[in-house]
C-alpha cells in the first residue's frame, strides 16, 4: 500500500499520471488533482485525528465523504472499481471513500503517519 501513496504523492509532484496507473487509463488527469489531493489530505486529517485521541479528546476517523454531482467523486469510484491496486486498499460504500476490510489497523496507521510526516499540501499564497 506505501509504495501507491507514494505513486500518487509522486503523481502530485509530477502530474504523471503514469506514475500512478502503469497501463493506459482513461482516467482523466486534470480529475486525478482533485482526486490525489483529496485522498492525502483526508490520510492527513486521520493522522491528525489519531493525534487528537491520544490527547484524550474525543473524536474518530471518518471516511472521505462522496458527492456524485462532482465529476472526480464518480471518477474515483470508477478508479475504485476498475484499478486493483486501489480495489486492494480502498472501498467505496455508498458515498463513503475509506479503507478497504483487508487493510489491517496496523497498515492504516502506518499510512496515515506516512503521509502526515510526508505530504505538505500546497497553499495559495496572497502577495
């Protein structure tokens, strides 16, 4: 699973959506951003929110919540569907985007800590 966060951490820096998917998709590159974004920042939130529990405050993780009127959640439920490396790791159920049942706790906190120490989202800067 490390070595996909790290394709598509990769994919973010390069815009090789390649990089991500090895054989010729027809995935839309421009709705991969979004997508990629959206799955690091919400890897990013979970880590921070596994952070917040230790310090004895209440909270859980949460799926990435799915809104099919916008164009990247249906392509990343086809990306779901139709790429095994994603199928292996990520579930769709109904508008909720988490991890798939055969990742173990173990593997979920590993990524999440990945991320979080790895992936600084990229800001708008006012000048």
């Amino acid at each position: 699973m490390e070595q996909l966060i790290k394709d598509i951490m990769s994919f973010i820096a390069t815009r090789n959506v390649e990089v991500v998917f090895a054989d010729t998709c027809d995935f839309e590159s421009d709705k991969f951003i979004t997508i990629a974004t959206e799955i690091l920042g919400w890897l990013r939130l979970e880590q921070k929110r596994t952070v917040w529990k230790q310090e004895k405050k209440y909270v859980k993780h949460k799926p990435l919540t799915l809104n099919y009127n916008y164009p990247w959640c249906r392509q990343l439920m086809q990306i779901v569907e139709q790429d095994e490396r994603f199928k292996k790791y990520f579930a769709i159920i109904g508008s909720s985007f988490g991890f798939s049942d055969d990742v173990s706790e173990d593997e979920k906190a590993k990524i999440r800590k990945f991320v979080y120490d790895n992936y600084v989202p990229f800001t708008m800067l006012n000048n």
